[in-house]
C-alpha cells in the first residue's frame, strides 16, 4: 500500500511550499528593472554615433589648439576639453540662453561652394569677462557675482569680438586633416532673440567645452546646424565613394583620364608662312596688294594643335572649302 501522510506532514509540506513561493516573489521583486532611453519617434535622431564621434575628434583636436593659442594670449596656463557632443533641437539651445547673452555667427566655407547656415557660438559670461580682464593687464582672475543681467560696454564688445576671431582662426586648423573649410566671424548678436538664422525646430549638434583657467572655469559651446553638417558629410561620403572606385579599378585609370581628355577640344591652325614688314608698309597697305611670305606655292604648312607644331600638310580643297591634308609629323618646313 502507499504510505499515507499524517495532518503534521501535511501542514509541513504546505508550509514549505508558501515559504519558497514567498522566498521566488521576494527575490523578483528584489531584481532592479532595467531602464531603458525612450526614443522620440517624432523627432527621430538624424546623426549616427558614428557621425558624433567623428566630430568629437576634430573638436578635441581644436580644443587642444585653442587651449596653446589661450596660453600666448592671455599668458596663463589653460585647459580646454570637450565634455559633450550631442544633437538636439535649435530651441533647447535658446532656451537656455539670457536675454544679454552674446552670441557669435560665423561664416563656414566648404570646397564646393555650397551655402549653408552660419555656426553660432556661446562663450559664458564669466569666462569672457576673466579673459577680457586678462588682456587688460590684470592678474586677478576671481569675478564674482555677475548678474545675470550683466550687459557688456562697448569697449567689452570690442575685446569680445578681437578674443572671438582669435578663437575663430583656430577653427580652420582643427578641420585641416580632414576637409578644407574656412571659417570667418560674420558678426556679434547681442541679443539673442533676435536670431532668425536657425529656426527652433532645426537639428543641430552642440559642442560643449569646458575651459579653465586659474581659478576660473566657464563654457564654450558651438552650434553647429544640420544643413551645414549634411553638406560636410556629403563631401566626405564622395570622396569615399571616389577612394573605393580607384581601389577596385586602378588598372582602368588611365583608360578614364584618356576618355575625359578626348572629349575636350582644341584649336588646330595651319599656318601659310611667316613674313616681317614695315610700319610704314603696313601703313600703306591698300586693296589689293600682295604680301609675299617667302615659300614656294606648293609647300607644306605647318598644321598647330594649340600653340605647337604638330603635322605638316598640303594645302587643297575638300567639299569647295579650304583643307589640309596631313602628310608627315612636324619636325622643321
């Protein structure tokens, strides 16, 4: 017979059991869940990390020339390091931005001449301040309870735009190992309201660097906008394209160039012959008169492809119009 359990096993094993269903509960609940990033389908993402970490190393590389070019200017040891690339809308850039805050636009000029929206820079109060204070002479870097309302002088501006265009100059050499663009400052808004370049809803990428020197730490941030990125990348995608076909195809290389070059054209002249006269001759040239050019009548002219001789030939007629045949390649008539 099978062996029948008594009420104290029963209540035993029923017991057991709650005790591990509580014990699997406790330990799932324990479990912390995972979090993931929602993504805006709306607005989805227009630049690859790929993309993103191209241009971190240009502006790491520009951050380390501005970082020399900020030591001769403002005679201290300074530090420049990019903290942040990231794309985001125009207005959340704007919105962070004061109704004093200076801005900068520069012009960007690609290789194949393209018109595109102008970058914008943002330098933070404080660090321009301690910079401006730096240049003139002073060597107290510690500024102290700036208003938000801070509004700059005109003599301010002046030492802004002159530190800008410094800053600015570098731009060119941190792009330089990898596209020809030149950068030049446009102007200096003063009020960034009324910003009408970028509209709110454009895709930008922002460059945060962080800058200090002394005791004094502050923000660079560059915008840089989506049609002017896209027409960089169209540049760089060419001339990968352009890299592959003459990997894959160099044996036909030449084969190219000699068809490109058929299809250009030239001028090719036949010259009759060559003589010198006088002014005075020249001068008294009427209908008419006869100028002798010192060859018999049936001699080889020189046939140029150019500005050189290239065949000799026989003056004739083909379909009534004037012709040369071409009888030998030219080495001296």
């Amino acid at each position: 017979m099978a062996e029948v359990l008594s009420q104290s096993q029963i209540d035993a094993l029923l017991n057991s059991v709650m005790q591990q269903g509580f014990s699997d509960q406790n330990s799932k609940e324990a479990e912390p869940d995972k979090k993931y990033r929602k993504y805006d389908f709306y607005s989805p993402k227009k630049f690859t990390k790929d993309r993103l970490k191209f241009l971190s190393s240009i502006y790491e590389n520009y951050a380390r020339m501005i970082s020399s070019r900020l030591n001769a200017l403002l005679r201290i040891n300074s530090e420049v390091e990019v903290v942040n690339v990231e794309e985001q809308r125009y207005y959340e850039f704007s919105n962070a931005l004061s109704d004093n805050d200076v801005l900068t636009i520069v012009n960007a000029s690609l290789p194949d001449d393209s018109e595109n929206d102008p970058i914008i820079m943002h330098i933070s109060t404080q660090l321009m301040l301690s910079m401006i204070d730096r240049r003139l002479g002073s060597s107290d870097n510690d500024i102290e309870n700036i208003s938000l309302d801070y509004s700059y002088t005109d003599l301010e501006l002046s030492l802004y735009s002159n530190i800008v265009n410094y800053i600015i100059r570098s731009m060119k050499d941190g792009w330089a190992n990898y596209l020809d663009v030149d950068f030049e400052m446009q102007r200096v808004e003063i009020n960034p309201s009324l910003m009408q370049n970028i509209s709110p809803d454009e895709i930008i990428v922002i460059i945060v660097m962080d800058v200090s020197f002394s005791s004094v730490k502050g923000q660079i941030n560059i915008c840089l906008p989506v049609n002017l990125l896209e027409s960089i990348f169209a540049v760089f995608d060419k001339r990968m394209m352009m890299a592959g076909k003459g990997s894959n195809k160099d044996e036909d290389l030449p084969d190219e160039i000699m068809t490109s070059i058929k299809s250009s054209m030239l001028e090719v002249t036949a010259q009759l012959g060559k003589a010198q006269v006088f002014l005075r001759d020249i001068y008294g040239l009427h209908v008419g008169d006869v100028i002798n050019l010192n060859k018999p009548k049936d001699s080889e002219v020189a046939l140029y492809i150019g500005e050189k001789p290239w065949f000799k030939g026989k003056l004739g007629v083909q379909n009534k119009n004037m012709a040369v045949k071409i009888s030998g390649i030219y080495e001296s008539i």
